[in-house]
C-alpha cells in the first residue's frame, strides 16, 4: 500500500508543478482600491472613492479594463432645519484598452481604446469616446518604463439640461494621445504618471485634457497604501462652470 502511494505521488509530481509553473505566470492580474473620509465639526460630509483595474498580458498582447467610483455626501439643512447627507458630487469612469505588438524589436503596436464618463455635478451629463492608432513602448528596464501612443478618435459630450437650455448631444473627431510612465523607487514604493489629451481640432469644440500621478507604498505583499493627484480640464464648459476639476486621495489597493 505504501509502495502504491509513493508511486501514485511520482507520477503526480509532474503535473502539480505544471499547475504551479501555469499559476505562476498567469497573463491576469488585478487590484481594487477604497478610501473613505468622514468629516466632522461645522460641516459634515462623507467621500468614498472606489475602483478595480484587471490587467492581461501575453504574447503580443496587452489589455486593460479599469472603473473608478466617488461619492461624496454632504450635510445639508432643508426648510424645516432637518439635517440629511445628500450627494454633493458623483462620478464614475470606466475605460478599456488593448494593445498588439507589432514589431517585438522596436515594440511598436497597435491599440484600441474606449472611454466612457458621467459625472453627476460636472458641466456635462457624460462624455465618451473611441479612438485607434500607434504606440510604442519607448523603454523598459528593471527600474522604469514609458508607453506612448497617437491616433484619431471619435467623442460625444452630452451636456447637462438646465431651466433655461435642453440637453444637446456634440459629436467631434478627436486626436487623442496617452502615456504611461512607471517608476520604481525602491523595492516598496512605486510611481505612477498618466496623461490623456483628447483634442477636437474644430474650433468651439470641447477638447479634453487628464492627468494623474500617483505613489504607491507596498504595506504587504497583497496589500499598498496609494497617494493620488488627478487634473482634469475641459476646454468648453458651461458658465459658471469650472473648467478643471482636481481630486487628491488616499487609498487602500488589495492586488489580486
């Protein structure tokens, strides 16, 4: 009987570390963040930010899906002096990219790329956008790379009805571009600079400019504590409308 069991795990030797070998170098990888601030004293409000990003790459190919959530609720006192927490601003943005090698030498590709925005107290109601063209992975060494890449585009904004104008929907050709740097600083901390420009050619029409940068702790292996800072700029926005918003946070991200 021992003889059977020393045999059967022999022959099961090498397909565990098949299993293993294929676990270990599995093309997904994904991470979700929160964070939360509760404030009190003469105002009370509540931020919540939220997300998850899935990251496949093999081969020639590499693809990206990433949404991101924040609520922010406010106190706030109606006529009869009640007070209740209402939503004083809300966005979500989901976008997916994929990109195929070209050239493995140069690192040249092609990718696709899909965007899509509502923004509860913004200018407009939500914006979307498509767009194709050519990137490059510029360098990549142990400590740092850079991804960059150009292409023509399509966006449709659909503004915000108010008491005196309807909802128009504004359809433009676009030239977008985006890059992706990332940086080790060290064995635990990691830095992080996006920038995405969608610009409409047309004169009056609304171009679209965002930026982030990030640093990222590593507080276990599973585990890293994150400092955002994000631009984001429109160039044609309703009046009394700011045109650039920003939004600083502090997140908890669990990799997965």
């Amino acid at each position: 009987m021992n003889r059977k069991l020393v045999l059967t795990a022999l022959c099961c030797m090498p397909l565990m570390a098949i299993a293993e070998e294929a676990a270990e170098k599995s093309p997904f990888s994904s991470s979700a963040e929160l964070g939360m601030l509760y404030k009190t004293g003469n105002t009370k409000s509540t931020d919540i930010k939220t997300g998850f990003d899935i990251k496949y790459e093999q081969d020639l190919w590499r693809s990206t899906f990433a949404f991101d959530l924040l609520i922010k609720k406010t106190e706030q006192s109606d006529s009869e002096g009640k007070d209740t927490f209402e939503t004083t601003d809300e966005k979500w943005t989901v976008e997916s990219k994929t990109n195929y090698t070209l050239d493995t030498k140069s690192k040249n590709y092609a990718y696709g790329d899909v965007a899509y925005e509502k923004n509860r107290f913004g200018s407009y109601e939500n914006q979307s956008s498509i767009s194709a063209g050519w990137g490059r992975e510029w360098f990549k060494n142990d400590k740092a790379s850079l991804f960059a890449d150009i292409g023509p585009g399509y966006k449709r904004d659909v503004t915000k009805a108010t008491d005196t104008m309807s909802s128009e929907t504004n359809s433009s050709f676009i030239v977008q571009a985006q890059a992706l740097y990332l940086r080790k600083i060290n064995e635990h901390v990691e830095f992080k600079q996006t920038l995405s420009i969608k610009y409409a050619p047309k004169g009056g029409e609304n171009s679209k400019y965002k930026a982030e940068s990030s640093i990222t702790t590593k507080l276990i292996e599973t585990l890293q504590l994150k400092f955002s800072f994000l631009v984001d700029h429109n160039t044609e926005v309703e009046k009394g409308t700011s045109k650039t918003d920003t939004q600083t946070a502090v997140t908890l991200v669990y990799s997965f």
